[in-house]
C-alpha cells in the first residue's frame, strides 16, 4: 500500500473545544465534515489517545471552530503540539468566549458550530462522533484553511541542521526524534502518526 496516496486528500482545520465540569480542553483536526442535511449534521473524528477524545465521550457535546488562513502557528502550536493530559490549555484564558453551551468559540473564526453527539462508533485509532448541530454562528468572510495551507504557507520552514546528528522531523505537526534510525513501531508523541510520517533532515 502507498501510504503516500492518502496525502492527495484535502482537508479543512479546526479547533475542536470540549468541557467536562471545570475541565477544559481543545485540539486541531481536520476531520470535520457535514455528513447530512436534515437534521443539520456534522461528524468528526478524534485521537482515542486525546484528553479530547475522553472528554467528548463523557459529555457528548463539542463546539467548532473553522481555521482560517490567517491562523498564526502559534495556536496551532498551543492547541496541537501539546497533550492536554500534560498542560492545560486554558490556564489563566480570560480572552477566549464561550458560547451559550458553555463551551469556548474562536471569535475570528469564519463560522463556529455547536453540536450535540448523538452516536459514535470506535474506528481502532480514533472515534468517529456523529452530531447534530444545535447552533451555527457565520462570523466573518475569512478563508478557511486546508490541510495543504498550513503545509505551505503556515508551519515554518526547517531550520538548517546545524550538526551532524541525526534528526528525523514528524511531516505533520514538526515533532523532532534525534537518533539515528527510527524504530520501525515508533508513534509521534505529539500527533500520533507512525514513521512513515518522518523525514530525515540531518546526519
């Protein structure tokens, strides 16, 4: 199989945002779509492995929030490149609103969606959520970001190797593992995609 091939399907970006109680969390995905009309539905797909993920299972409701194209790395950095079960995303965040459900919005997002679980099946890596959409909010007229966007135009370039130690880079979120071979079983800590998602940049 030419894992490669699936690099040829388009995504969007998007924050998804989760509360359970006084606990908190949100991560980026790429797995939203509108999966029917009538009732008005979205369905998303999320990282069994996420504090997210658990979240979401516990409370059956999540907010939306579309990317758009002026997104600065940092919050993808903030949201994405960070294990909520490690750090709370959150801490001391008076800016960032909620919406009547409780659950935090980005307020330059293009459109926010909130939605109400309504079934899920586990898929092995991740857990497909089927929802109905309960409010839909259009905020402005940015364009919304793609998975090939921030490959090329957001996430920051290499930096040049400055020795010769071998570092072999995660393609999708940046993840650096110094050594000389990556094991062959070896899973980003940050994302959770497998080796054949690193290059090797230098050594």
């Amino acid at each position: 199989m030419d894992k490669t091939a699936f690099y040829s399907l388009s995504y969007g970006l998007y924050l998804l945002t989760v509360r359970d109680g006084e606990r908190e969390n949100g991560c980026i995905v790429n797995t939203v779509i509108q999966c029917a009309s009538e009732p008005k539905s979205l369905s998303v797909c999320v990282i069994n492995k996420n504090l997210t993920c658990d979240l979401l299972r516990a409370t059956g409701r999540f907010n939306v929030s579309v990317l758009p194209e002026t997104t600065p790395f940092g919050l993808f950095r903030h949201y994405g490149m960070q294990s909520g079960r490690d750090v709370d995303k959150f801490a001391g965040d008076d800016a960032t609103p909620r919406l009547s459900n409780g659950l935090r919005y980005l307020p330059f997002a293009p459109a926010v969606f909130a939605c109400r679980v309504v079934s899920s099946q586990d898929l092995g890596s991740h857990t497909l959520f089927i929802a109905e959409v309960e409010d839909a909010i259009r905020q402005n007229d940015l364009a919304p970001a793609t998975y090939a966007y921030y490959q090329s135009s957001i996430k920051p370039a290499p930096a040049p190797a400055q020795t010769k130690t071998t570092v072999w880079r995660c393609k999708v979120c940046g993840y650096e593992y110094v050594g000389e071979e990556l094991p062959a079983d070896f899973e980003c800590p940050l994302c959770h995609h497998g080796p054949e998602d690193f290059e090797k940049i230098s050594g």
